[in-house]
C-alpha cells in the first residue's frame, strides 16, 4: 500500500486530480469534458427533484451558498494545517512554508481533496440541499491513494515540492510570499525569470490576498502553477493535467519539460 510517506517530490504531478475520475483516460489538453475535474452525471436525487445528476463543475463551485465566496467554492474545506519538515529549509536558505485555514491561495482549495481528510463528494449544496459528511455524494477519500498529497491526520507535507512558497520572479533577490521571503543564499540564476511566457501560472501576495499574476518582490507558486485543472487547450500537455510534459528536455525550440519551465538549465 502506497502511504503519503513515500510519495516525494512526484506528487507535485498529482495534486490537483480528484477521485471519481481518477481511474478515467482522457486526452491531455483536450478540455474540461470528460477530464480528471469533471463530476458531472452523478446521482443527487431528493424528494423534490428525485432524478437529478451533478454537473460537470458541481464538486467545486455553486452559484449559491458557497463555503467561501472566491470562486464561489462549494467544496468542503479541510481544516488541517499543512507543514513540511519543522524548522526545515531549502538549499538556499528559504524556511518551507506552513498553510492554514486562513490562506486564501488556490492551494488550500487543492488540499480539500488530497489531503485524505474530507470525501470528494463532501459539498455544500447541490439540488436545494447539503451534501456533507454521512450524505456526502462520494465518499471515498484519498488517503492512502496515489492521488493523496499530505497526511490525513497531521497535515504534514514533507517529501513534496513546497507550494504557497515565493517564486524568484524576475530574478528578484528578495521575494515574500505567504509569510515567506527567498533565501539569502537563494541562486536566482537557476530560475527562469519569467515562466509564465512558457504556461506556468504564478500569483502574488498583498497583504494575504492572493490573486493571479507575477509582481516582483511578491510572486509565488501554488499546486496550479503546474497543472491545469480544467484540462485546458493549449495549456496542458500531459497527465497528470500538467502546464508541460512530464518527462523529456527543457532545452530547445519548443521543449515543454515541466521542471525546467522554472528550473532553468540552460
């Protein structure tokens, strides 16, 4: 049995699939039908509406009465906090970050699912009702399963790449992100200076909010720098809904190697 111990630094390729689909094949890139996120045709009858099915976006979003309003966000929140190896820091000097609740990065909504502690189909409303704990639409967890990123019970993160961690954008020296500045021995040549001229996705932090974009002194990666969890054209190039191709060169007309789209080898 797989456990979240030994699933290292790999993972950052599977954070943000979800379990009803997981075992689906579907074309990288080829859109949001069919694909890993799409939760759409699953039973949620009631007495008042007997025959409904779930739509496609139904796990993660509803127009009405959303745990949170960003993104209108119908899934059910953990409420762990994610950590890696306590007082732990990166080569160059960069303390690895810790998640809370209070977070408000795309992240934290990731972790609903694959950190093991809450079911797929936990949400907060579907055809005029809640869909939560012994109701939930899906029960399954990952919790031991591929797709399982953090311990279910402690939240520990360790033996995956950090997410809600700084990005040396555009080579800045000092960078803060989610509490976190760059290390003082951080080599920024190492990083390409802009990666979303390649598909990455960055953010920034003002003041804890986050919201999409680089800006220098304050950019940082989430689980969807990487992956594109709407499967989208032009964007994803391989499983898992990766912005890259999982395996390959990062040099060359057209390279598309995941890690070396921010890891710059030259």
């Amino acid at each position: 049995m797989r456990t979240w111990q030994t699933l290292g630094l790999a993972t950052l390729a599977l954070m943000v699939l979800a379990g009803g689909a997981m075992a689906q094949t579907y074309t990288p890139g080829a859109g949001f039908t069919g694909s890993p996120h799409d939760f759409s045709g699953i039973a949620a009858g009631n007495a008042g509406n007997p025959t409904a099915t779930t739509g496609g976006c139904t796990f993660c979003h509803t127009p009405h009465r959303a745990q949170q309003q960003p993104l209108l966000w119908n899934h059910t929140l953990s409420t762990l906090t994610y950590t890696w190896e306590a007082g732990a820091v990166t080569a160059g000097g960069t303390p690895y970050p810790t998640i809370d609740t209070t977070f408000k990065g795309p992240t934290k909504l990731c972790l609903s699912c694959h950190d093991g502690s809450v079911a797929i189909g936990d949400i907060a409303w579907f055809n005029k009702q809640a869909w939560q704990g012994a109701a939930a639409l899906d029960p399954t967890t990952h919790d031991v399963d591929i797709f399982n990123i953090a311990d279910p019970t402690t939240g520990s993160m360790t033996g995956n790449h950090p997410v809600a961690f700084p990005y040396p954008f555009q080579q800045t020296t000092t960078n803060t992100y989610n509490g976190v500045t760059t290390g003082a021995n951080v080599f920024t040549q190492d990083f390409n200076p802009d990666p979303t001229s390649l598909g990455i996705r960055l953010f920034n932090d003002n003041a804890g909010n986050i919201s999409a974009g680089a800006v220098p002194g304050s950019t940082g990666i989430e689980c969807t720098s990487c992956h594109g969890v709407h499967n989208e054209r032009g964007l994803v190039f391989d499983i898992p809904l990766l912005r890259g191709t999982l395996g390959g060169s990062g040099t060359g007309p057209g390279a598309a190697y995941i890690c070396q789209k921010c890891h710059d080898r030259g």
